[in-house]
C-alpha cells in the first residue's frame, strides 16, 4: 500500500534551508517544513544518482512492503540505508521516478 508523502523538484540555485546528502551528492530542502511538502534537490554534477532522478521532478511515497513494491518493477535505485530504519528505493513508472519509503527492518 501506497500513501503519497512528498514530490520531489530538481532545481539549479541553492536555496535558504538547503542542507547536503554527501554519500547522494545532493543539497535537498525539508519537504516536512513545505506546506505542499516540496522537497527541491540540487545535485552535483558528479553525483552518482541515476539521470531520471537528477534530472525530473520525482513522486515520493511511503510503502508498508518495500520488497513487494519493488517486485517486477524497473529499479532505478536499490534500497538505501537512511538510518533509524528509514529506506528509500527509486523505480519507473510511467516515465517519471518514483521514490518508495519505508520504515522498518528489511529482511
């Protein structure tokens, strides 16, 4: 099961607020603190992201079952290591990135 969490807007000028993922090579916003819970992104230009999620606006949703969510899906990005439990994989669907959530140990 699905339940949308944030969108995703890849942009070019830092913004206030930004702060960097250096194992992502991103600068990212708090989409927590954005009333339509935007996250911008802000990428390295040797970051090691797949292009789609460098270069398109992404859809971020929280999942009860990551493995099955990622079962015959196109994966862009395998599941990471957020800490606290918290996970974060990226598949394809219908063209765009698609960001799958998850809090809870992967077996």
């Amino acid at each position: 099961m699905r339940t949308f969490n944030h969108i995703g807007i890849v942009h070019t000028q830092p913004l206030e607020g930004e702060f960097y993922n250096e194992g992502m090579k991103v600068y990212l916003t708090d989409f927590s603190k954005s009333k339509n819970h935007i996250e911008w992104l802000r990428f390295d230009s040797d970051s090691w992201m797949p292009k789609l999620i460098q270069t398109e606006t992404h859809i971020a949703y929280n999942v009860t079952d990551l493995k099955e969510e990622l079962k015959d899906a196109k994966v862009l990005l395998e599941p990471v290591d957020c800490g606290d439990d918290n996970w974060i994989a990226f598949i394809e669907e219908e063209g765009i990135a698609v960001e799958l959530m998850y809090h809870g140990k992967l077996n």
